[in-house]
C-alpha cells in the first residue's frame, strides 16, 4: 500500500504547497483562536499586541494557507444524544484509499477519518445513538463496502477531550 500511502495533495490533484514558517506572534494567534474560536479579532490583536488590522490579515493569510482549516463548536456527543464512540480500524484493500475515504465521509456519525500505518489501513472514530445503531453502521454499512476487508471496533468507554476549556 506504499504508493497510497504518500501526500496526496489538495482536493485539485495539485500537489499542496510547502508551509510558510509561522513567527511567534501567528502561533500566539493559533494557540488563541484554537482555545476559544470566537475570539474578536479586536481580542486577538490586543493579545498579541499588534492592530486590528495587522490581526486580521495574519488570521486571513492562516486561513489562506491552509493552517486554519475551519472553526467549530466542541460537542460533547453524549449530551447531543449519541451516546456510542468507537474507533474502528479497517484493513482495505491496495490502493483503494481514495474509495474508502469518500464512502466512509458519508456515513452518519462519522466523526474523523485517517489514514495510517501498521497492521490495519483506516482508523474512523463514530459517533452512534446507541450500540444498536454502532452495530448496523459496523454490520451493515462498512462490512459492506467490497474495499473492505475486515474491521475492528474499540468501544469508547470514556474521554477527555483534550482541548483547552473555553
């Protein structure tokens, strides 16, 4: 699966450009906006002691770039009524990543798709209503799928979400 397995470049089929070096002051402005999304950019350019302006164009030029892929609210998937997280691994057949990848993007309660190393090809984190519904989505819909050759599923019996409470 070597060949898959290597930067795919963007969604154009371009390969992606190199990153731009980030200074201390666009770190500063991603540790900020990665701790509190909605941070004003009045709020971000006092933190990081520059203009509003000068903010507003390093935030633009992130986005632009790549290194800001998006902003969003951090849920918490029990309270929102899908109680069952799982990791599931997937072994896929050779070079059918591409595939996989858009057929798993369209499953309910998808959560984050990766590609990766080891002894299993795919790791996909879902979230479910319950454990009946993990069971069809597993059973049905990705047992299902032909560039699939076996699946594994680790129950997520508690979490700590990671990011910083803001």
């Amino acid at each position: 699966m070597a060949p898959e397995r290597m930067a795919e470049g963007n969604e154009a089929g371009r390969p992606d450009p190199q990153p731009r070096p980030l200074d201390p002051i666009d770190r500063d402005i991603l540790q900020i906006l990665h701790t509190d999304g909605r941070a004003s950019i009045r709020a971000v350019a006092e933190r990081v002691h520059v203009s509003r302006a000068n903010a507003y164009a390093r935030i633009n030029r992130l986005i632009d770039d790549g290194v800001i892929r998006g902003f969003g609210a951090r849920i918490n998937h029990e309270r929102a009524g899908q109680g069952a997280s799982a990791y599931i691994t997937l072994k896929i057949v050779q070079n059918t990543w591409r595939t996989v990848r858009e057929q798993l993007r369209t499953l309910p309660g998808a959560s984050h798709i990766a590609l990766v190393s080891g002894d299993f090809d795919v790791l996909l984190l879902v979230h479910t209503p319950d454990n009946r519904a993990l069971r069809e989505l597993v059973l049905t819909r990705l047992q299902a799928m032909p560039e699939v050759l076996s699946t594994r599923t680790l129950l997520v019996f508690e979490e700590d979400d990671l990011e910083a409470e803001g």
